[in-house]
C-alpha cells in the first residue's frame, strides 16, 4: 500500500498541474510521461503504461498482464489517466497491441495453450469493438491466430467459411484464420 500512497500523491501533483494550466505544453508533457508505466495496480505490485488501462472494463475483461481496468481505488485520478493515456472505453487498438505484445514475446511461434486463451480473448473484444463502432483505425500491426497455433499477420491469413472447401484446400500454402467458434469455445471453457 506504500506505493499506492506515495503514487496518490504524485497524481494529486499532476493531476493540479492539468487543473491549473491545461496548455498544450501541459498536456504534451503529460503525453511524454504518459510513455512510462506510471499507473499502479494489483495494490501497488505492478506499474503500467496508462495505454494499458481502460476506465470502463470489467474485472473480467482485463487481458492480463496487458489490459487492464483502471483500480477503482485510484477513481479520482479518471481525469489525470485519460490525458496520460488510459482509455474510457476499450479500444479496437487497445485489443491489437495486445495482440501485437503476444506475438513479439512468442515471436511467430506456437503459442501455449494459455497464450492461446488470451489470444481468442483479444481477438473476440476487438471484434465486439469492431462492430460497435468499425470505422475507428488500428494503428498497430494486427495479428491474428491461425489455424497453425500461431498468431500471424492478418494480411497473410486466408478464412475459410464454407467448411465444405476444407478438405480442397488444406494444402493451400498460406495459413487460415481460425474459426471464431473455436475460440469462443476456448475461452468459455477456459482451457489453458
């Protein structure tokens, strides 16, 4: 709780100091520092990028380690976290770059069956984005997962949505997309 406290300070500081003179300058500054994880959560074990975390996102919506809801003991910060970074509603770029991370830190290879979980996780949030408001842009390489247990550039995927063509074109030599239906039953029943 120590971190939290002292970090409490440091957004009343902050968060003064937008009240007070919200100049460009002001806000660029806030943009700067909005780069470094400075946003405490789980009690003060963890800081994280304000990009990271969303006002308005169930517990169980959280992507961990790389979405989270902003702590509802630091509510009075809400303000101070927008202009860092923190999101008040989930992005569809939000989603992507979780994407993205998994697929730097896996670097192209099969994913864990835990990977995995947060993987479809990402994909069917940004998806339900998506269709609520698709003309927002994604300004990320967006990777999706294939049918190869890998997540790949989405320009590189073929979906296939006649299951009839399957058998046809297996040998096709570009990866598919995998089919929603699995990851949906993936998550719900929480493998990995």
């Amino acid at each position: 709780y120590m971190k939290v406290d002292v970090m409490k300070k440091v957004y009343r500081h902050l968060q003064a100091r937008i009240e007070e003179n919200s100049s460009d300058q002001t806000l660029e500054r806030m943009k700067d520092i909005g780069e470094i994880p400075c946003i405490v959560i789980d009690l003060g074990r963890t800081f994280v990028k304000p990009k990271q975390v969303v006002i308005n996102l169930y517990e169980e919506d959280q992507i961990v380690p790389y979405l989270f809801k902003a702590p509802t003991e630091l509510g009075e910060f809400k303000t101070l976290f927008i202009h860092l970074g923190a999101s008040v509603n989930v992005t569809a770029n939000q989603y992507a770059a979780v994407l993205e991370s998994l697929f730097r830190e896996t670097r192209g290879e099969k994913l864990h069956p835990n990977e995995l979980r947060l993987a479809f996780k990402a994909v069917a949030g940004l998806f339900k984005v998506l269709q609520r408001k698709n003309d927002e842009p994604i300004d990320v390489p967006l990777y999706l997962p294939s049918s190869l247990g890998k997540l790949v550039p989405s320009c590189d995927l073929v979906y296939n949505d006649d299951p009839s063509y399957s058998e046809r074109i297996q040998h096709f030599p570009r990866p598919f997309l995998v089919h929603l239906s699995v990851g949906e039953r993936y998550t719900a029943h929480g493998h990995g």
